[in-house]
C-alpha cells in the first residue's frame, strides 16, 4: 500500500474545520491519509450551537493501536496534529510520533500550535499552550504558529517583521527545522497578510492582499497545504510559496461564492494549482 500520513485532529461533518479542512488537500495532492478524529461535531462551535461528541483519549489511543496494528506507522511519512483538547491527547499525539520515528526516522511531525488569536486571544483549555510550548513544539519539525500563538511560544510582543523574524527565531532555537509564522497582520504592510518561513539555511516571507472575510479552518487547511507541498518540494521556498498561493485562491474562491465554510470541493483545481503563483523573498 502507499504511503501515507497520520492526521490527528478534531472533525466536522458540515464546514471545514480540523480533519475535514486538512483531509481532502492532502489527498487532493496525492496523499494517502489517515485521519483520527479527536471529536465528531455535526459544525465547528463559530456557530454558536453544535452537536456531537468529545471522544476520550483512551478512544483516540486505541484507535491509533488499530491503524499502527494494520502497519500504518511503518509507512508512515508524517504525523500531523491540530487542535488538542487536553495535554493528556497531546501525549498521546507525542507516544505516536515517537513509535512512527521508531521505524521511520525521516518521518516528519508537524505541529499546528492551536491555542488562540488576535482576535479572541486564548480559547484553549488552562495547560495546553505550556504543553505545546514545552513539549509539542521541541518535538515537532515543522511547526506552524499564527501571529498570537508565535507571540507566546517566544514570549514577546509581535509589532514589526524583524520582531517576528527574532519570534521564529527563537521558536527554531526550541527544536523544529521549520517554523512557518502565518497569518501576519502587521502595521508596516496595511491591508495584506504575511507567512514567513524560519529555517536554518534562510528565512523567506510572502505577503499577500487581506481579503476581507473571516473564516475557520484557515490555519489547518493552510498546515495539511505547506506539509503536503514540503513533501513534494523537499525545500521550504518551493513549498512556502504553493502553500501560500494555494490558500490565497481557496480564500478567494470562498469570498466569490459568499460562502461561510472553505470552498475546498469548488476550488479544488486551485489547491494543486493556483491561477496565480506568489514568489517569497529572502530577509536572511
């Protein structure tokens, strides 16, 4: 069988949030997934209402057992992890990764650090951003924080580019080869959005126009889109800039259809290849 990839995640089944915002780009792009639903709600909690349940870790550990025990983790070429409802889930996340290097060293984990934003601030349960910053993020090799939660992992404010290069910076210092800052909104590039790679042969920003919408699920689509593209590009710039290009037209093509969830299906074509092609530019 192909191999493929471990997607420990929450998941909907109307919208696109967690699982079902990074599922189907990387199978769009060629990927085989393994999807671990962390929980089942009928739609993201945006709405205000919702139904579903929280599955327990015991439920999530043994069904990762399950997949591990079909031979999943020997070919297995990344572990990817999202939203974490408890630091006990995200152990299990890290029991995981640990087993899939055990027989694959080169395997990859990427960490999306889901604590919070801008707007909102934290919306995570008391201990999860200390576990993220203290566990996930040293054991991680791609890690992709938003402008808040890069602001906590480094422990400092975030007002200008060279405050978020010194940010990355630091983030790479803790462990990860990669640290992709997303979704910058900084005074200096009025009505555009910046995500910049951190590694450590060089460091590259794209920015693109802000459109105006709000969405959720931004962050996971965007993390399934850079690891998928890393995997196929080998280096960070080739991958920075199909990431960035892809979700700039998924966003566009929501806002066209004056839709709330991600156009995922509609805008498929764009996922693997955008009409329009940003370039990074090299700061370091």
């Amino acid at each position: 069988m192909q191999d493929g990839i471990v997607s420990i995640q929450s998941a909907v089944a109307y919208g696109h949030v967690g699982n079902s915002a990074a599922v189907f780009p990387l199978q769009r792009l060629g990927f085989e997934v393994w999807p671990v639903n962390t929980v089942l709600f009928s739609n993201h909690t945006g709405y205000g209402t919702w139904r579903g349940h929280v599955l327990t870790v015991e439920q999530v550990r043994d069904i990762l057992r399950g997949i591990e025990e079909r031979g999943a983790f020997d070919r297995c070429v990344a572990v990817l992890s999202g939203y974490l409802g408890d630091a006990e889930l995200g152990l299990a996340v890290l029991e995981t990764v640990a087993r899939v290097k055990a027989r694959r060293p080169e395997a990859l984990y990427v960490c999306d650090p889901v604590m919070g934003d801008l707007d909102e601030g934290f919306f995570v349960r008391p201990g999860i951003p200390e576990f993220l910053r203290d566990r996930a993020v040293p054991a991680a090799d791609i890690v992709t924080p938003n402008q808040f939660e890069l602001a906590f992992l480094a422990g400092r404010e975030l007002a200008t580019l060279d405050d978020v290069l010194a940010a990355a910076r630091t983030v790479r210092d803790l462990g990860p080869r990669m640290v992709v800052a997303t979704s910058l909104k900084l005074a200096e590039r009025p009505g555009e959005l910046g995500v910049l790679a951190e590694t450590a042969v060089g460091t590259w920003v794209i920015w693109t126009p802000r459109l105006d919408i709000h969405l959720n699920g931004t962050g996971d689509a965007f993390t399934a889109l850079i690891l998928a593209h890393y995997l196929r590009h080998g280096e960070p710039v080739g991958a920075l800039e199909a990431a960035a290009s892809a979700m700039f037209a998924l966003v566009g093509a929501t806002l066209a259809a004056g839709r709330r969830e991600l156009a995922l299906v509609a805008a498929q074509e764009q996922l693997a290849q955008p009409n329009h092609l940003f370039r990074a530019e090299r700061i370091r």
